[in-house]
C-alpha cells in the first residue's frame, strides 16, 4: 500500500523548504539545549472510537527554563486497523528562552485534524502522519490573547520504528523526519516554519506501554521577518526527548 517514496520526498522538502526560504537573506543563529517531558496517550472506548490524550512538559537550557508547556486531546476515529483519524484542540503556553525570546510568555489554542496511516513490515513498522492545524496566537509583547493573530499550518511525518530484539518485550529504534509550513493570509514571510530530525532507542514496557529517549534537532524559522528585514532569525535547538507512549485497547465487558 505504501513504499518509501513518501520518505524520500519528505527528506528532500525538509532540506529544500529552508533554503528557498531564507537562502536570499542574511541569517542570524541561536543555538540551544532543551529538553521535553512527554505523554502520549490513545484510548478506545469502542472497537472504533478512542480518545487521545497529550502532555508535553518543554525546557530550555536543559531543565532550568521554562519553553513551553503543550496539552493536546481529541476523539480518535478508527477506520481501518492500519487508518486512524483524530479531531482535536491543543493548549500552548510558550514562555521566554533563549537568545530570541518573546517579551512576554503567552498562550495559543489550536483546532487540529490529523490522519495517521501505518504499516506493520514485520519487525519494520513505517508511520505517515498528516496534521492541519488552526491555530489562534496570543499576544508575545503583552502576554495577553487580545490583538494576537490566526494562521493555518500543515505538518507530514514520516516515522520508521525497527524493533531490536526479539520478544514481548522488545528493543526498538525509532526515526522520523518532520517538516511544518505555514499558509493562509496571515502567512507573509514565513511560508517554511521548522523541521524535526528525531533518533531514538525505546523500550516495550508491555504490549500496552512502551518509552522512547532519543535526540531531536530542531530547525525553526521565526515570525517576525519582514521585507525589509536585513536578518532572518533561525533557531537551531537540540533537544533531549523522553516519552512515554499507553495504546489501550477496547474491551467488551463479559
């Protein structure tokens, strides 16, 4: 059903959409050291309905500031063992950190809507995801939700998961590649907004419950680029990941 086209092209658009992005100005860097906290959460409450819950607890300089803190849930749709739909709303509160922080830690409410399609290769598990988001930004001078903006943003990954060892209980390696672009009439400037590079080594903690620590290097464009902008702001973060994922399944009461 699938083949690693889609890896192919999103490998390429992960490198191409920076460069015909900023490739005309001067750029400017920021260099840092963050590490997430996460949970991620899929439960079925019938054979084809489940809720999805998130929590993602993100610092900077390491552990000893604050970045973002991001809760997300939705009502998952399971069309087909391999196809999964989610519609959801996410909260986000990003706070000052860095060379290029915000005046002011402020919140954003997103709507989103995401499908999700994998394939079980054996000990070779390949996942497309497709998300859209509908994001609504708060105020980064006050702090305030008032007088903030609107934009609209798309997201593809592509992750690959090899299990190790053999077992109930096995050893796996996870890669993914993510590439996030923004649209919409609020989009002047920053068509290209990050990609994610992630490695990780996980652990099968049960067929319910696994864990994954890994490395993440995080590309972002910033927003306030204008035309007559003599420097394109861009962070480069590396980031330590550590998550724990739950898959609770339905069961039918006797």
């Amino acid at each position: 059903m699938y083949s690693m086209t889609s890896m192919r092209l999103l490998l390429v658009l992960s490198f191409l959409f920076p460069c015909l992005s900023i490739q005309a100005q001067t750029r400017t860097h920021a260099y840092n050291t963050n590490a997430w906290l996460m949970y991620f959460g899929n439960h079925k409450v019938s054979s084809n309905i489940g809720l999805h819950a998130e929590v993602q607890w993100r610092r900077s300089d390491v552990f000893s500031e604050k970045q973002q803190l991001l809760l997300r849930t939705g009502f998952d749709f399971y069309t087909r063992p391999d196809l999964r739909f989610t519609i959801g709303y996410a909260f986000v509160e990003t706070y000052p950190y860095g060379e290029f922080a915000v005046q002011q830690a402020f919140p954003e409410h997103r709507i989103w809507q995401q499908l999700l399609a994998q394939q079980d290769l054996g000990r070779l598990k390949l996942a497309h995801r497709y998300r859209l988001e509908q994001r609504m930004i708060g105020n980064a001078s006050t702090g305030k939700f008032e007088n903030g903006r609107y934009e609209n943003r798309a997201r593809y990954m592509a992750k690959a998961t090899v299990n190790i060892t053999k077992g109930q209980n096995p050893v796996f390696a996870a890669l993914y590649d993510e590439v996030f672009i923004n649209f919409g009439k609020d989009v002047a400037y920053n068509l290209f907004d990050q990609n994610r590079l992630y490695g990780a080594i996980g652990y099968s903690i049960s067929p319910l419950l696994k864990v994954e620590c890994g490395y993440l290097y995080q590309v972002i464009q910033l927003r306030n680029l204008d035309a007559t902008s003599p420097k394109n702001r861009i962070e480069n973060n590396h980031t330590l990941q550590i998550g724990l994922f739950s898959n609770v399944p339905f069961r039918k009461e006797k």
